[in-house]
C-alpha cells in the first residue's frame, strides 16, 4: 500500500472542495481546478480533511497510482490557494526573454526568435535588462511542463554555461580544450 496515498490532505479554510463521483473540484482565491479520479480509487471529504481508499480487490494494480492521486490532488488543493513558481535563467551572450502579450519571445542565438504561446491559466514575467523568467500558476503541473519546455529550447551547454536553466540548478563544467600540445 502506497505510503503517500495514505497520507491526508488538509483542506485550508481559504478552499472549498467538492467530490462528486469520480470528479473533484477545488476552488480558491486563485480559481478552480478540477481533477478525475481513477476508477477503484475514492476519495472521501470529512471536516477540513480529505483522504483516499483504494478497492482492497484491486490494491496491487492501483498501488501506483493511488500516491499519484493522493499527490496531485495535494497540489491542486494548495495551488488554488498560493500558486507554484518555477524561475529560470537565461544565460549567454544576446540571450534574452520578452514577454509580448500572451506570447513569450526568446532570442538564444538562432536566426530567429523563438516565439512560445503562453498557456492560459500561467503568468510569465520576463525583464528584458535581467536574465530571469518567472512562471506563477496554480496548476503545477502546467508551470513545470512549460517551464521544461521553455528549457529545452536551448539547455545549458557544459563548456561555457549558456542556455536556459532552473534557479539554483547546478551544471556540471567541463573544461576545454588544452592549450598546447607536444
């Protein structure tokens, strides 16, 4: 039995929840997320304190999933309330990010610019003078998904260090070529 799907989630008093059947609804100061639950999983309100069960015939196979759940439910009853951030950096020579509206305009050395829709639900900040992006949201899932696909565009290179990287994330160097042979 999975150890994190037995573990229950404290509604904040900020945030209302409602199951009905296999749909959970959260809303918040920051909106309404839903989520669908798998079927053998249920999940019961009592109070401020929400847990999960799984069909005992069907424990094994849903051992899994039953954390996932439990998990992505904690972020959504969390995220209507305070949203989720993910900041990157942008590092190189004419390396920069412009937030245009609800594009995000990205110039990392290619003969174009790269421009990304920003999904709705997500903020984007992007100070042209600085080299860091923010994604706010309250779906975590939606701010790490874009936050990894904005990274992908030009991930950090091992030799120099440019590309697009995770505040705080550590790059391993390596070093150059060698000046001076035999």
């Amino acid at each position: 039995m999975s150890r994190i799907g037995k573990k229950p989630i404290q509604v904040p008093s900020k945030v209302k929840v409602e199951i009905n059947g296999s749909a959970l609804k959260a809303t918040g100061p920051l909106g309404t997320l839903s989520y669908t639950i798998p079927e053998g999983i249920s999940a019961k309100l009592e109070g401020a304190v929400l847990t999960f069960s799984v069909d005992p015939k069907r424990e094994a196979e849903l051992n899994a999933l039953y954390g996932t759940t439990r998990a992505r439910v904690a972020n959504i009853v969390s995220g209507v309330e305070t949203a989720f951030t993910k900041v990157l950096e942008v590092n190189g020579l004419g390396y920069k990010a412009v937030v245009q509206g609800s594009k995000l305009n990205l110039e990392l050395g290619f003969s174009h610019p790269v421009l990304l829709d920003i999904p709705q639900g997500l903020t984007v900040t992007a100070d042209p003078k600085s080299p860091i992006v923010e994604i706010k949201g309250s779906d975590k899932v939606l701010v790490g998904d874009f936050a990894a696909k904005i990274r992908k565009i030009r991930p950090p290179e091992p030799y120099k260090g440019s590309g697009i990287k995770y505040q705080g994330e550590h790059i391993a160097r390596k070093a150059g070529k060698a000046a001076g042979g035999k």
